[in-house]
C-alpha cells in the first residue's frame, strides 16, 4: 500500500492537488501508480486465497450449508 501512496503522491505533486483526475491519468507518472496497484492486487488476492484454503482444510464450506445441500443431490434415492 505504501508503494501505491508514494506513486500517487509522485503524480499528485506533479500535477497540483486540485488537478481534475484526467490529469493525473495523462501524468509520465501514471504507470507507476498502475504498477503499484497491480502489484498490490497480487498480495491482496494470494493472501484471499491462502485464508480461503486454510478456511477450506479447517472443515469451513461456503455457502453455508452446501454440505448438506450435496449429499441430499449426490443420490436422488438414497442409494450407496
């Protein structure tokens, strides 16, 4: 998060802070904005899923029921 505050506060300076938003998306210094949250997204959504899976191995299912949703669809007549 940092990384993203400091590439926007680049482009910030640069183009005033009262700048309209089109400014900043035409700043030289826009892509280092974009890369930053790009990299972001990368930790936030790899953080998601390694909390998903231990959510997962832990017995955790969603949607909340799903389990036994399942085993009443998995044989219509209650056959093994």
């Amino acid at each position: 998060m940092a990384g993203v505050g400091t590439a926007y506060s680049a482009v910030q300076k640069s183009v005033g802070a009262a700048a309209r938003d089109e400014a900043c998306l035409v700043s030289p210094g826009w892509s280092a904005v974009v890369a930053a949250a790009a990299r972001l997204a990368q930790v936030l959504v790899s953080n998601d899923l390694s909390a998903l899976s231990k959510l997962h191995d832990a017995g955790y299912r969603w949607p909340l029921g799903a389990e036994s949703l399942a085993s009443e669809t998995d044989d219509p007549h209650g056959e093994s």
